[in-house]
C-alpha cells in the first residue's frame, strides 16, 4: 500500500518546471509553435499543457501528455522510471532515467546532446574574456552601475551572435527573422557536478546599453539545467546566496558581501543544488506581481527551494525587496548615501537558528543605504509571524 499523493497528482500543473529538468529546452515550452523535442522539423511543435497535464502535440509524432513527452524525451517505455523522476524531481533527487535498449531512438538522442554540446562549445570559444571599456564591462559597470570585483570568468563577451526572433510566416506557421547581430554577454551555466550545461546570453549595443528589443535575454538550447547555475562568485565558506537573474546575484552580493550565484530563472531555482560545504543559504527573492492565476513566481520558488533545503539541514535566509516588481538590482539602483526615509526598503525572513546571521546581513545592507527589517518564520511552515524585529544599524 502506498501513501501520499501519486506521481500523477504530484505532477499535475507543475509540468513545464520538471520537462525542463528532464533537459528539454523552456523556450519550447510556452505554448507557442517550436521545433519538436522529440522529432525536429520547424515548427511542428506545440506544449499547451492542457489542466495542467503537461499535453502536447507534435505533426511528425502525435500528442500526448506530460509522462508520454518525458518517457519519449529520455527514451524510456518504463512508466514506472518515469514516475520516479518526477518523484525524485520533488524530492530535489531527479536523475536521467536509464534507457532500455532502443539503439535508433537512443542513438537520435545521443547525436541530440552532442550537437547541442558542439554548438555551446563554439561559442563559449569565440568569447572573451571581460576588459575595460568593452560593451560587457560598460553594461555592467555604466549601465547597471555594478560592481564586478570578484567575478569568476563565467561572464564573458561574444562579439557578435545573431538576434532573431518569430515572425509568422502564413497559415499560422512560426519562423524566425533576424533582426540584426550584437555583442552578447555569455554567461554560462554549470550543473552541480561542475559540468558546463547550458549558455544564457544578453544582446547590448556596442555602447553597453540593452538592445533595442523586447526580449533581450535568451538561453540557448543546453543540456538540462535541473540543478544549475551560473557561478559568479567562488565559494569558500559555509554562506553563499542564490538569486535568478545575473544583475540581481551581483547586486545581491554588493549589499551583503555573500558570494551569490544565478539561476537564469525562478524554474530553475526551484532544483538550485548549493556545493556540499553549504550551510547557510541566501536567497534573494524577487518580489514578483502576481500573475493570472495569483501565483508570485520569485515567492513560489524560494518556498520550494527554501523547504527543500531545509529538509536537508541546510539553514535558508530569504531577502525580499518590499516593494512589488522590484528585485535586488532595483534596490541597488535607488540606494542612498545614508539611510533616509526615502531608502529602499527589504525584509530578511530567518529561523531562530540563523536570526543572529540574518542581523548580520541586515546590517550590512544598511551600510549600503538601504533600510531593513529581520523578521522570524515558522520553520515548519514557512509563514511569517506578525511580529517584526527591527535590526539596529
């Protein structure tokens, strides 16, 4: 006999985050016309994920749900294997399912991952490293007004990679244009076990400022990024902190002094996997609007990751800008020079465990010119309670 909710009920509306554990790209998975995961070809392709069953429909390979997609993807017939990644995958234990013997089908997918590999591999090579003055350094340093001391060389520039984005091209079919070529900053993404998985890129003018399009950061198509991330800053100690975009890990780190990683996105950072010596995790939370259906993506993958963590014996502290729509580069943005009533303004959430290091923080934050508050959550539940405690500066 089996307790608790099954594979099924677990997977239920939360399809796209563990696809994308799987290794299949996010881009192909927002309900517009792609190229198939499974089969290719241009734009045959559609994830529309109806009631929350992860469905989709292929011209070349049919429709299915979100367990047929994943055993196709990784060349599985076993259910079973599975319903045992997406219970890993809640369990922060998702692995690749072991293929049985399907030489055509595995040899396709084999041949999938090396050309991805090949494509990653060359433009990481045609990059270079940050020097001052170029459009990467004047982004950063100019434009964002970060400071970028410490970087890892896991931030580089591309001289110029093509910017395309989807056209409609006649009887509902998707194509891609190109709009013009950019210098990018390549960014790339590592998996826990330091293995290079992934490059997210972010299109500027040759002056350092973003490229004049509606989208201008992209990832391109990597090797599963369950887990990853981009590892800005080395790690030495016990502390480290995690936040989704680059800018907002650099900000985060200028504030508080903790070397901070990122994770591209708020899916990602639900599966975030710290090195073993971490004990004491920052996460610095994007104070997302609420979407359609109310949901605050920031707030809904720090709980996941904060509890997941938690589990582990690994202590979590959550920053939280207090205004809604902004994240930690917004707070470094507005800082003032001492604090005012006019500074912004964040929240710290700590268990008693780790409060005296939640004061810590705040105080360095104050330093910055920023106000903060330390408040207690419950631990076992992960809501705050209504008494805050103010940090002395």
């Amino acid at each position: 006999m089996k307790f608790g909710p099954s594979a099924r009920e677990l997977a239920n509306g939360h399809w796209r985050e563990i696809l994308v554990a799987a290794g299949i790209d996010e881009d192909v998975l927002d309900g517009e016309h792609h190229p198939c995961p499974l089969c290719g070809g241009t734009d045959r392709f559609r994830f529309d994920d109806k009631d929350g069953r992860g469905t989709y429909f292929c011209n070349g390979c049919g429709a299915g749900d979100g367990f047929q997609l994943l055993m196709k993807y990784q060349c599985t017939s076993s259910f079973v294997e599975a319903a045992r990644f997406v219970e890993g995958y809640f369990k922060g234990q998702s692995t690749p399912i072991a293929a049985p013997a399907k030489p055509v089908q595995q040899s396709s997918a084999q041949d999938d991952r090396k050309r991805i590999a090949r494509k990653l591999q060359k433009a990481w090579a045609e990059s270079l490293p940050l020097t001052a003055g170029d459009p990467v350094y004047r982004y950063l340093t100019e434009t964002r007004k970060l400071p970028i001391e410490g970087l890892t060389n896991c931030l580089r520039l591309h001289p110029g990679m093509g910017y395309f984005e989807k056209v409609k091209v006649g009887d509902g079919k998707v194509g891609y244009k190109k709009r013009g070529t950019h210098p990018v900053m390549l960014a790339k993404a590592t998996a826990p076990t330091a293995q290079p998985v992934g490059l997210h890129r972010s299109y500027l003018t040759q002056d350092g400022k973003k490229a004049p399009y509606a989208k201008t950061k992209k990832s391109m198509k990597g090797l599963g990024l369950h887990g990853a991330a981009i590892r800005l800053y080395p790690v030495t100690g016990a502390v480290m902190g995690v936040a989704e975009g680059i800018e907002t890990s650099i900000a985060g780190r200028a504030l508080t002094g903790v070397p901070t990683w990122a994770t591209i996105s708020s899916t990602i950072m639900e599966g975030f996997e710290p090195p073993a010596e971490v004990k004491l995790l920052v996460i610095f939370v994007d104070n997302d609007h609420p979407d359609e259906k109310g949901r605050r993506a920031g707030f809904y993958a720090a709980q996941v990751l904060k509890e997941r963590l938690e589990a582990r014996g690994i202590q979590v502290i959550l920053v939280v800008p207090t205004t809604v729509g902004t994240d930690m580069d917004d707070v470094w943005q507005v800082r003032t020079a001492a604090l005012t009533d006019q500074s912004p303004r964040v929240n710290l959430y700590a268990g008693t465990a780790c409060m005296r290091a939640a004061q810590t923080i705040a105080a360095r934050i104050e330093r910055q010119g920023v106000r903060s508050t330390v408040r207690s959550y419950a631990p076992t539940d992960g809501e705050t309670l209504p008494h805050p405690q103010r940090h002395a500066a």
